[in-house]
C-alpha cells in the first residue's frame, strides 16, 4: 500500500508538471513545476544462456542513463544502478527515476554484451495521471484504483529472459593463455610471462632467467641485472628459496623492476628487483595439468597442479620432483708471484665435475572471501632435496726455486653430499572499501631453510704423474645451518580523486641465521679430528623495520609519483671460534658483533608525460642502500679452501646508491613497442673486495687474504633497447640490447693494493623469436651474447632482506674489483606440439647451448698473482617435457571473476536512485 500511495503523490505531481507544459529538453530530462517524482521505477528480468537457456550466475548487469553534463555542454553515460545476477540469473532493479533515456548493459566472460534501450510506459503513467487526484482523495472509487494499477504496471517492468549469446572471440582470449605476449612492458617494469616460454618446461627459476630482458644468467645459474646482483622475491615478498630450487613450471611471470621506488625495499641499491610470480590460478570451476619429462641423461621429472573455486572458496595445490644430473668440465692456469717468504709458483688445475640429485617442491593453500570487501588467504610451501656432487681434479704445480724448479702432481677426488629443506607460509588479508580503488591488506610471512653438508676430499700427492705415491692428505668439511626469515607487512591505498592516489605502508623484517663449519683432517689414529683454528661457528640475527608514503596525481597528460621510505635495521651476531696470534697461542674465544645503522631517508620520484601518438616519456631517481652482511663484518678468516682464503672486515660502512633513469616508450600498430632507456647509478663507500696478507695456522705459510673494504666510489650507467615486434601473424620477435660501463675508485690499502680493471664499456644482447609453423606447431629460438665484461661488484642475486645469494646462503655484496670476463654467448632452441581437442596436450623437445659456445672464462689478477678459468657446463643439452590441461569452464561458478572494476563502480552508485540493491554474495 505504501507504494500506492507515494504512486499517487507521483502521479498527482506528473499530473500538475504535464498541465504546465511540456517537458524541458529532450527524452523527459527536465521538468517543468512540481519538482522531480520520487524514484519509484523497477527493472526485473533474467539473464539465460541463449544456446541452452541455462540460467546465468555471476553476470553483470548496469543500468545507464543519458544526462546533461552542465560542464562539458554535452551528454554523459552515467551508471545509475547494477548488480551481479544471482545464482537462479535473475536481477532486479529498484528505486529507479521514472524519467529519462536508459540502456541496459548485461556483460559475461564469453559472451557477447548486451546493450538494448529499455524504458517504463510513460503513456500508461501519463492516461493513469489523468485521475490520480480522484483515487488519491480517498473514498471508494473504481476506476481510481483500476488508474492506480495501470500506473504500477508501468513502473514495474519484467523485462523477460534476457539471452546472451557466446563471444567466440571474447572466449578464446579467456580460456587460451597463449593469447598473452612473451613480455609486457611499461615504463617501471617489464613483465615476462613464463607460460610463453617453452623453452624453460622442466627446468628451474635459472632456465626461465635466461630469456629474461636485461638479465644475464652464467653458467652457474648465478644472475645479473645490468651487470649487478638483483633482490630476488617471491610473490612480493623475501624468501629464503633460490632460484634453482624453484621449478619453472610453477612460474607464471617474472616481474622486472629496475628502479624500484619507495614502496619497496631500499636495500639491493646497485641493481633492482626480480620478482617471482608463482602460478595461482583462479579459474571458476575446477582446472589444472600434469606434467613429466626426461633429459638426455635419463633424468626425469613429474609435476602438477589443480585449482577448484566454488563458492567462497579458492583452492590451488601443486607439486614438482625433478631429477638433476650436471657435467661440467674447467681449467684453471694460475701464477702466484711476490709473497715475502714464499716462492713463485705456477699452478694448472684440470677439474671434472659431476653433480646428481633431486629436489621436490610443493605449494598450496586457499582463498576465503569472507564477503564481499574481505578476503582471507593462506599458501604454504615445502621445498626438500639432496645432492651428490664429486669432482675429480688434476693439479700441476711448478715452484721455483733460485733458477730452478720443483714439480709436484696431485690427483684429489672431492665427494659431497647436500641436504636442503625449505618451509614457508603466508597468511594475508585484504579489506576493499565502498570507494573504488582503496583498499587495505595486511600479511605475515615465516620461511625457514636448513642445509647440511658433508665434504671429503683425498688427494694423493706425488712428484710427478705416473712416479710413485709420495704421500695421501685427507680433509673432511662438515657444515650445517638454518636461515628463519620472517617479514609482516600492512599497505593502504586511497584514491583522492578520478587521478590522484595516496598510498602509505610499513613492514618489519627480522631474519636468524646459524651456521656451524668445522674442517676435520686424518689423524695417526686413522680419525678425523677437528681442525679449531680452521673451523667456525656463529649465530646472526638482523632486523629492518620501514615505513613509506607515495603520492600520485595526473595534470592532462603528465602525470607524477613522488615517494619517501625511511628505515632503520640493527644486527648482532655471535662468533665462536679458536683464536691464533701467529706465536703459536691459541684459545677458545667467543666473540660478540653488533652494529645499528640509524634511520636513513630513501626519496623517490617518478615523472612521466604522455607526447601523443603512443608515447611516453619518463624519467625517476631512487636513493637506495645495501648494508653489509655479517659475514663480511666478522673478523674471522675462512681456510676451508686454500687457493682463495678470505676473512670480514668490521669496520665495514653502508653503500648508498642514487639511481637515475630515462626512458621512452613508443607504441606501434599491431602489438609492436619500443622502449629506450638510459640509466646511470653512482654509489658512495662501495663494498668489495681487496687482497691483504696472512699466514696459514696449521702450516704457517705465508698466504693472501681476499678481505673487503668500502671503495671510495663506483658508477655504473647505461643503455638499453627493448622492442617487441610482431613481424608478421606466424613471427613474433623479442629483442634487448643493454651497452654499459663501470668503474670502482678504490683506496690504497698497502703492500698488495693494485689499480682496478678502469672505465670499460661492454654490452650484450638477447633475441627471441616465436614461430607459429603450424595451428599445432611452434619453435622457438633464443640466443645471446655478452662482450668482455669488468666483473660485477655482487656475485650473484641475493635474496629479499638483504641476505642470502641466489643461489645458495652468503653475504649480498662480494665480488673483486680486479678482474673481467672474456666474451661468450649461445644459441637455444625448442619445438612444441600441441594435440587433442582444444590443444589440451603438448609436447615440448628442448635443448641448450646448440654450438657448444657458452663458456665461463675469467681472468683475476692482484699484486700477487693472475689466474684464468675457463668452464663449460652441460653445452647441447636435451630435455624432452609432456603437458596436459584439464578443467571445466563453468559460467555458472564463474561469479566476479574480472568484474571488480564494474563492481566498484556499481557500489560507487549505490543511492543515487533513493537507494539501490546491495551487491549480491559471493
């Protein structure tokens, strides 16, 4: 009765509006007299599958109406009103203006939108208006009433069954993940996704590197980001994983970050960030895929995943075991001159390495949407695996000796055995808000990997090959540590307006490493005894607590970013080991390292102006620190190998780094672009390494000490293409060139001190090119080559937090200042098939290094001597890998999947018609 009652207001006032003329404008926009009726209109209808009349869940409904924009003298599409159809399709539509030019938009991943002029019978309101007066005064009056349920009737429409009809197109993009390019770029970052890459099926995070802009990868697996070790992430965030336990099969992208601004850590300053994007599908239903391959050593790996979402409910689970079996083959020539004490000698080393093992890797976990605005979600993930390695070497040394020479042959069998275990978890949550775009999320992440090694070396010493056997000496390496990292971070977005953005965040890091390494030599007995003076013992634990605001705002075409972190940290550590002060004393000692690096500022800006025509010109500056690791603070010297003995220095400062880029990015018809940047980055108390002298405790040899020191400074600078080009439907081509320079000003530190490699500039490239040969057929081919090279400050990637390297557990920023690499480079290549329907299944023949090209070969100096190595490591490698998906695609389940902009926008109009429906649960 309400209704009918505040119909008849509306009526009697439509009445008294039409008797004072006509309406203003055109299509019943403005009115004269009266004011504007209440907004009493229903839409009703269903939405349904025109191919099996099948009701559809999940589908976005908008009701948009054409106003007078004052401002802008024109027309403007304006959503009044939507909601998601519920699980029977149906909608409803209420408290709507009676008035205006309306269009009913039904959009559905799939399918084609649905876009028709709806609108409520104005004749029918107009003819009931007529005697609204007489059933709105009251008393019994027939045709009144009979006026009064023609007006409802005009203003309660059913629109019916709404049929929506399939998207051929819009589909295949949805459900064929072969529809995204090999790399997306944009002026902060480039975006490699892996699924494109066949290359790296059945390999690690090292093979799917290789492919990677602006990212070389040696032999080793150790990776470079411009020539400087990159901050490795996972899924955002630190972790104590490296990137050979992680299967490239669970990779879904690889986030390329050269510049990273304030919302990110401020440690990794000489390079940027690579961030690891794990697979974590959230397709409605049910889908996955299984996997298993074979290399040409008869190692294998199996593989799969499966993601279920249903309801609230998101569950992913996957899982990897790989086999591994690595032959590599290296030369050393190294010639040792200007010792006090010690006499000249030459050393060639021949070595033959084979290392066998395996790893497992699983990860899963689930998100719950306790409603529509908070999400809740846990992953875990349980990485183990064990490793084999031995080597076989032969070493010549000639020492002379006042005009003559002494010659001696060692033939030395190093084995090992390697156990790695790796546990993570992480709990989030996410909040959005009514307002589109902001929102709060909040996670705790815990990670903990433990590794114990086992190393027995026997070398059999004569004084020439084939003489007799002049003695045996036998050394045992056992070693055993664990690294707990846990991080907890809060970020909070708050658009201020259509193209302005606040954003604030804070995180805390606190990470505990222990290590035990303890050097056993035979004894008379035929036991092994610990070698004190040689062996170590410590426990680590440092923190980094920050804090950061960024502010974002658009004037027509150019737009800003300007950002400002702060952070603190502290470390301690406790050193046990057995002290020796070169008379023959040695004791037991306990030693203490605690240092605190006080709050420091880290500014960023990001500018970039749109110049028309798909362009953009950009240019940032970052300021950023790499603190150095407590095993380059403590003092203790490390013999375990005694070709290169290194010890830390204390008094070791920070490096701080100010990075600035220039970049511009050209946008071509048919998917191609083209983006130049140039980029300079100039460090202050650069952290590296530089000889000092020492002697051996067990034999009192005179040796040389690789040690570190802050260098007075270093700069690294720039340029680099990378284009994207689809030359023609069956031939896509990705191609980067990076030509740099660097150079470390070191400080005269003494007797051994030497001038560094000076100012040289290098350069290296990579090519990809994707070709489709048939519906079912396509080969890649990939190659690269990098020129003579100074060797890069870090040696490897390091982990998120500031420790840890990417391959294994070390410091972040060792290297030497002495030294380059010689040119190398190779080819690769890889033909996939896809078969069954829908190309659910494939097969993919890859190999490696096809020429046999790529080498490591370095050359080292110092005062005292100068070495060559030269590696090779698995060159014209095979791997054969098999993929199968399966899943159904189910609408019905499909709910807000890629709706959340349309949602934002419906809730952002809530009440505008005197209130609107809520949205429905998920």
């Amino acid at each position: 009765m309400r209704k009918i009652w505040l119909l008849f207001l509306g009526m009697a006032m439509s009445a008294a509006g039409f008797s004072q003329g006509p309406p203003m404008g055109g299509g019943g926009g403005g009115r004269r007299g009266g004011g504007p009726p209440p907004a009493i209109g229903h839409f009703y209808g269903k939405v349904v599958d025109a191919k099996t009349g099948k009701a559809m869940d999940g589908a976005s409904v908008q009701l948009v109406q054409s106003k007078f924009d004052p401002a802008t003298r024109a027309t403007k599409d304006t959503v009044i009103n939507g909601m998601i159809t519920r699980r029977n399709g149906e909608f409803s539509l209420e408290n709507l203006p009676i008035f205006g030019n309306f269009r009913l938009k039904i959009t559905a991943i799939g399918f084609a939108t649905y876009d028709e002029k709806v609108a409520f019978d104005l004749k029918g309101l107009r003819g009931a208006a007529g005697a609204a007066g007489g059933a709105a005064g009251g008393g019994d009056n027939p045709q009144g009433l009979a006026n009064a349920q023609q007006a409802i009737n005009a203003v309660d429409k059913d629109l019916g069954n709404i049929k929506l009809k399939e998207d051929a197109q819009n589909l295949e993009q949805v459900t064929v993940t072969a529809s995204k390019p090999l790399i997306t770029m944009g002026v902060d970052r480039k975006i490699y996704n892996v699924e494109k890459d066949i290359s790296a099926a059945g390999g690690s995070g090292v093979d799917v590197m290789k492919n990677v802009p602006s990212v070389q990868v040696d032999i080793d697996g150790n990776v470079t980001l411009r020539n400087s070790p990159p901050t490795i992430f996972v899924d955002g965030r630190p972790t104590t994983l490296t990137l050979d336990q992680i299967p490239a099969d669970a990779i879904q992208s690889v986030e390329i970050i050269t510049n990273p601004g304030a919302k990110y850590d401020a440690s990794g300053g000489t390079a940027g960030i690579l961030n690891i994007v794990l697979k974590k599908n959230r397709k409605a239903g049910y889908n996955g895929n299984i996997r298993s391959g074979i290399d040409q050593r008869g190692r294998f790996n199996l593989g799969g995943d499966i993601n279920v979402k249903q309801g609230k409910v998101n569950f992913f689970l996957s899982g990897n075991y790989n086999q591994r079996k690595s032959i590599s083959i290296g030369n050393t020539n190294r010639y040792t001159h200007g010792i006090p004490g010690l006499a000249n000698d030459s050393l060639l080393e021949h070595d033959d390495n084979v290392n066998k093992g395996y790893f497992e890797f699983a990860r899963g976990g689930m998100d719950y949407l306790l409603d529509n605005r908070n999400t809740l979600s846990i992953t875990g993930n349980i990485v183990h695996g064990t490793f084999e390695p031995y080597t076989n070497s032969n070493l010549y040394v000639d020492t002379f000796l006042n005009g003559a020479t002494k010659y001696s042959y060692t033939q030395r069998l190093s084995t090992s055995n390697s156990i790695f275990r790796n546990h993570g978890a992480m709990l989030s949550y996410k909040h959005t808000f009514p307002k589109a775009g902001e929102e709060w999320t909040a996670d705790a992440n815990y990670s903990q990997g433990t590794n114990d090694n086992l190393n027995l070396i026997t070398s059999d010493i004569y004084n020439v090959r084939g003489g007799p056997l002049s003695s045996v000496y036998k050394q045992q390496q056992v070693g055993n540590g664990n690294n707990k990292f846990f991080t907890a971070q809060t970020d909070y977005v708050l658009p201020l307006g259509e193209k302005s953005k606040f954003e604030a965040g804070a995180r805390a890091a606190i990470r505990n490493i222990a290590s035990v390494n303890n050097i056993d030599t035979l004894g008379a007995d035929n036991e092994f005894h610990v070698e004190g003076l040689l062996s170590s013992q410590y426990t680590y634990r440092d923190r980094v607590f920050a804090g950061y605001v960024t502010y974002a705002n658009a004037i027509k075409d150019f737009t800003y970013q300007l950002g400002l972190r702060g952070e603190s940290s502290d470390y301690k550590g406790t050193q046990n080991f057995t002290a020796y002060d070169g008379l023959g004393h040695q004791a037991d000692t306990v030693g203490h390292f605690t240092n605190n690096f006080p709050l420091s500022l880290f500014p960023s800006v990001f500018l970039t102006q749109k110049l028309g025509g798909d362009q953009d010109l950009s240019l940032n500056y970052t300021r950023r620190i790499d603190r150095p690791s407590f095993q380059q603070l403590f003092p203790f010297t490390d013999y375990s190998d005694s070709i290169n003995v290194s010890r830390g220095n204390p008094n070791l400062k920070p490096q701080f780094t100010n990075s600035f880029e220039l970049a511009y990015q050209k946008t071509f018809p048919g998917n191609n672009t083209l983006l130049f940047s140039t980029y300079y980055k100039y460090t202050t108390d650069l952290i590296t390494r530089n000889p000092d002298s020492g002697s051996n405790p067990i034999s009192h040899q005179p040796v040389i000490v690789s040690t570190y020191i802050n260098a007075k400074s270093s700069f690294v600078g720039g340029f680099e293409i990378i284009a994207r080009n689809a030359i023609t439907k069956w031939w896509d081509l990705t191609s980067n060139i990076n030509i740099f320079t660097s150079k470390i000003n070191t400080i005269d530190t003494g007797l051994f001190a030497i001038a560094p490699v000076g100012e040289t500039w290098s350069w290296y490239g990579k090519i990809n090119n994707s070709f489709k040969l048939t519906k079912a057929l396509t080969l890649q081919l990939s190659g690269d080559y990098t020129s003579k090279t100074v060797l890069p400050p870090g040696g490897s990637a390091s982990n998120g937090g500031g420790g840890g390297m990417g391959r294994g557990f070390g410091g972040t920023v060792s290297g030497n200042a002495n030294g380059y690499s010689r040119p190398s480079g190779g080819v690769d290549a890889a033909l996939r098939y896809e078969f069954l329907k829908n190309k659910a299944a494939a097969l993919t023949l890859s190999v490696s290094d096809i020429f046999r090209t790529r080498v490591n070969n370095v050359y080292t100096y110092a005062a005292t001597f100068e070495q060559d190595a030269v590696r090779r490591r698995d060159p014209q490698f095979f791997r054969l890998q098999f993929n199968y998906r399966f899943g159904k695609f189910d609408m019905a389940l499909f709910k807000r999947k890629n709706l959340k902009g349309e949602q934002n926008g419906i809730e952002g109009i809530q009440g505008v018609g005197g209130g609107g429906p809520q949205p429905a649960q998920n």
